[in-house]
C-alpha cells in the first residue's frame, strides 16, 4: 500500500537540510514532505497549524532518515557461527575458524544465508550493501563470487548490491597475478569492485602498489581492508595514500577498519589522516566488529577500543561511513544488517554527540561510494521515496528505541504500523495486506 502524497511535519537531520532552513529555539523546523510517482517531489518547512493540509500524514516530530547504505559487509560469511565449536579470540583466531568452516560451503549453502542477510537488510530499511568475498587462491574464483552476482540480479530494483574481491596482499606481489586478478574482477560487471587485506602480518608496499596499479588500468573502485590491528607501526593507510596521490588514481578507494590510528602517537595518525583527506579515499568504520576482535585475550577485560578516529577523519572534510560487517559469524557474534545498531555502538563507544542530527549522514551517504563528486549540501528532492520513519525515537536518544519503524520504498510501504495518530482522514488509512 501507497503512503499518502503529503509526510507532514517530519523531522529531519540538520545534515539534510540547507543551510538557510528555518529554526526554532534552535533546532529546525519540522518538514513537509510531498512524495508524486513513487519519488520526492518536494521538501519545504512545514507550515503554521491553521494553513496545514487536511490530508496525508501528521508525522508529529517523528524522525525521517532516507535508505541506508551499509557499506561493508560480509554476506559470504553471515550466519556460520551457530555450526562453529570454539572460536580463539582476536582477528587471526576468526580467520583460522573461517577458514575451517569452508568445508561447510556450497553455491546453495552460501546463497541461502546471503539472501537471509539482504532479506534482514531490505525489512530495516536498507537500500545499498556492498559485500566482500573472501578471495583465497590466484587462479580460481571463489565460490560464494557467482552466488553474488547472482543475488545481485534477484534483489535488483530493491537492494543495490555490490561485491568486492578480498585477495590476501601477497596474491598482488607479482604485477602480472594482480593484472589477471583485476580483469576477473572486472568481468564480474559494474557491480564488483578490487578489494586487498592489507594487514601488518602481510604487509608489501610493492604489493600493494600493484594492486593499485590494477585497479586503474582496469578502471576499477577499490574497497580495502587496512590496518586492522593495534599495531602502531602499521603504515597502510598512509601508504595508500601516497601511493594514489603518486599513480593519479582517479576512481574511488574505500578504507575500512583502520584501527592503527587509535593506537599511534597523534602527530603520527593525524599526518596520515591529513594525507586521507588529499586522497580519493572514504572511510568506513565497523564498530561492533573491531571492539570484539581487537585486545582480545581469553580471560581478559579489554582495554582498547579498537574504533577509528572518526572525529578527527570528519574534522579533516573525509567521508566517513559506518557499517555492520560481519553478522553472526566467528568475526562478530552479534549483529543483524541494520547500520542503525552500528552506529548505536559507535555513539557509545566514540562519544558522539547528536547522534541524528551530527551522525545520521553515516549511515545515508550512498554517494560517498561512487567516485562522482558528492553534493555539498545532499537532498531528498529528486530521489525515490525510500524513507524510514521511527515511530518511538525522540532525537535526543537516538538511535535508542528505534526497533520499531515505517519503511517506505518508493512511497509504498515494506514494514511497520502506521500510528493511529498519524491519520488525518479516515481515507488515509494504509493496508499491508
């Protein structure tokens, strides 16, 4: 069923606003939202009572945020935890139960609990996920890389899908091996992007050079894994950069995790943030993931956070995304493809503060991804109708009490109770049957 052609009086975040919008005690004025065909048709401050429309919803204050993007995931890996026995703690110990339990899989295997994932991702809201595939052998794609291509295809029209390699560092030491490894990828389509583990353990400037190189002879996005570790001497993030600014690199590079920087001097993480923000390079921050693996020894409160510097990467003019990663795997036990409990974590951990008003943005910047240049000032107006609506949050305990929502896509209704209190006219009483 359709939502009505008029959303009155939401409240959006100050980031998808402009900057003259009005105010009131400082804080902006609630919305007006006109949805035509499926798309937003217009968003202008709402009006004083007596001039307010009879008809569509009174959304009274509630919260509207637009379709999420969760921006790194791992769908391959989704769901194995329940078959697993004992998990060590830490990065290495979840890869080494990974890699035990790829015994386990099969293209049927694999898309079932995929699809559980995006099936997770569609019902909270989620209008982009991109995954990535573990990529272990030079000469032979994986299995789980077709079965995403596939579920590309079959959620196509209503999750945008993306997939990218990630090929341990070592398999892009012999510039050859990373060309044929970029031309798979490649033919993969415009959905599949080149992704690397750069990691202290591997680590190859020249290798990672390679990789680089690749992707741009190929034209191809990039998405890493860098610097996931405490490491303080761990330099992927800062060779990254220098070798993009170095080759001319032109497209658009993802770094995520990242959690060298919280453990290096700051004059040291902060030079390298300032070469990051002369870069191509966005970054996304997987909270729940690296407060889980990162310090973690048997028997032992941990004592370091494992988060980025998101503050400081903002500061600095960076796109920063925060994401889900791993769901109920041996990387991450929790979790359930909704970026919301993400940044949730990340408001905690990282201290953040107006969660929907400052942070929100994290979670919606799908243009962060593409290597277009991003507006300055982003706009609902234009876009498909692909709103979440929280019907029990307040913006003051954001992202608290968000569970229960709207969803719209494209103006029809996916998931939720339409509050009694919203209705204006008997007329506007929307089904889900």
């Amino acid at each position: 069923m359709s939502a009505p052609a008029l959303l009155d009086n939401a409240r959006l975040p100050r980031w998808l606003l402009p900057s003259d919008w009005p105010q009131r005690d400082g804080v902006p004025v609630l919305a007006c939202i006109a949805v035509e065909a499926g798309r937003v048709a217009s968003v202008r401050p709402a009006s004083d009572h007596a001039e307010r429309p009879t008809a569509g919803w009174d959304l009274a204050g509630t919260l509207v945020l637009p379709g999420f993007v969760d921006a790194h995931t791992h769908l391959d890996k989704a769901f194995t935890l329940p078959r697993m026995k004992q998990v060590q703690p830490g990065l290495l110990g979840a890869i080494d139960a990974m890699l035990n339990d790829r015994v386990h899989w099969s293209s049927a295997d694999v898309h079932e609990r995929a699809s559980r994932g995006l099936q997770w991702a569609w019902e909270c809201g989620t209008a982009h996920v991109r995954t990535h595939v573990d990529w272990w052998e030079p000469d032979a794609v994986p299995l789980a890389w077709p079965v995403m291509a596939e579920l590309a295809q079959e959620w196509a029209g209503k999750v945008k899908l993306e997939q990218v390699s990630l090929i341990k560092l070592p398999l892009f030491e012999d510039a050859a091996q990373a060309m044929r490894l970029a031309k798979q990828v490649k033919a993969t389509g415009p959905h599949a992007l080149l992704g690397g583990f750069v990691h202290s353990t591997n680590w190859s400037e020249n290798a990672l050079r390679n990789l680089l190189l690749s992707a741009q002879a190929c034209d191809l996005d990039i998405d890493l894994h860098v610097d996931e570790e405490l490491n303080a001497s761990a330099v992927g993030l800062q060779t990254t950069a220098r070798i993009l600014c170095e080759i001319g690199y032109e497209g658009r590079v993802v770094c995520g995790h990242i959690c060298a920087l919280a453990a290096q001097p700051e004059a040291q993480a902060f030079a390298t943030l300032d070469a990051v923000a002369r870069a191509p390079i966005t970054v996304v921050s997987l909270p729940a993931t690296n407060l889980l693996l990162q310090d973690a020894v048997t028997g032992r409160t941990p004592r370091l956070r494992g988060i980025t510097l998101v503050k400081e990467a903002r500061e600095r003019g960076i796109p920063l995304l925060f994401a889900s990663d791993n769901v109920q795997d041996p990387f991450c036990r929790l979790g359930s493809f909704d970026p919301v409990e993400a940044l949730g974590t990340a408001a905690l951990v990282a201290q953040l503060d107006e969660p929907f008003d400052n942070w929100s943005e994290a979670l919606c910047r799908g243009d962060w991804l593409q290597r277009a240049p991003a507006p300055a000032t982003p706009t609902l107006v234009g876009g498909p109708a692909d709103l979440v609506l929280f019907t029990e949050a307040d913006r003051h305990g954001w992202p608290s009490r968000t569970a229960a929502r709207v969803v719209l896509r494209e103006g029809r209704i996916t998931r939720g109770a339409v509050p009694s209190a919203w209705l204006r006219r008997t007329e506007d009483v929307p089904s889900l049957s």
